[in-house]
C-alpha cells in the first residue's frame, strides 16, 4: 500500500475541496500555490542574485565611465588652454 506524500492534500481530495483530480498535477499546483517550489524558489533566488550583481556592475561601469570623460574634459581644455596662449 503506498503512503500518502501529502495528507493535508489527500484529506481535501477525499472531501471534494481539491478541484484537481490528478494527485501529481494537485500536488504541485498545491506547492505553487503554497510557495513550496523548491525549483521555483531556487530560480528565483538565483535571478535575483544574478540581476544584483549585475546592476552592480554596472553602476561601478557607470561611474568608471563619467570619471572618464570628466578627465577627458579638463584634460582638452587644458590642451585647448596652452594653445591658445602660445600663440
């Protein structure tokens, strides 16, 4: 005789709660349905820990490239500067 995995599930099952009559498709649409998705969590969590570092690379990315061009700046200006007053 097999276990049941899920015994709130089954109980529901058993009363007619439980729309679904497939144990399986039930069952995961009960994990989705609670959060207990342990893929869905796992990819979650990892999207997320992906797009983080990612946006903040590329604010580091961002402000190395302002740095720049501020240096870019000053730096024409000031060669723009010497020309001028060398002639």
């Amino acid at each position: 005789m097999k276990k049941p995995q899920c015994t709130v599930l089954n109980e529901a099952m058993r009363q007619g709660i439980w729309p679904c009559s497939d144990h399986r498709g039930a069952e995961s649409s009960f994990a989705k349905a609670r959060g207990t998705d342990s893929f869905g969590q796992f990819f979650t969590r990892s999207l997320d820990y992906i797009l983080q570092h990612i946006y903040q690379v590329g604010l580091v990315t961002l402000r190395g490239l302002v740095s720049k061009n501020g240096i870019l700046i000053v730096q024409f200006a000031h060669e723009l500067q010497r020309r001028v007053c060398k002639t």
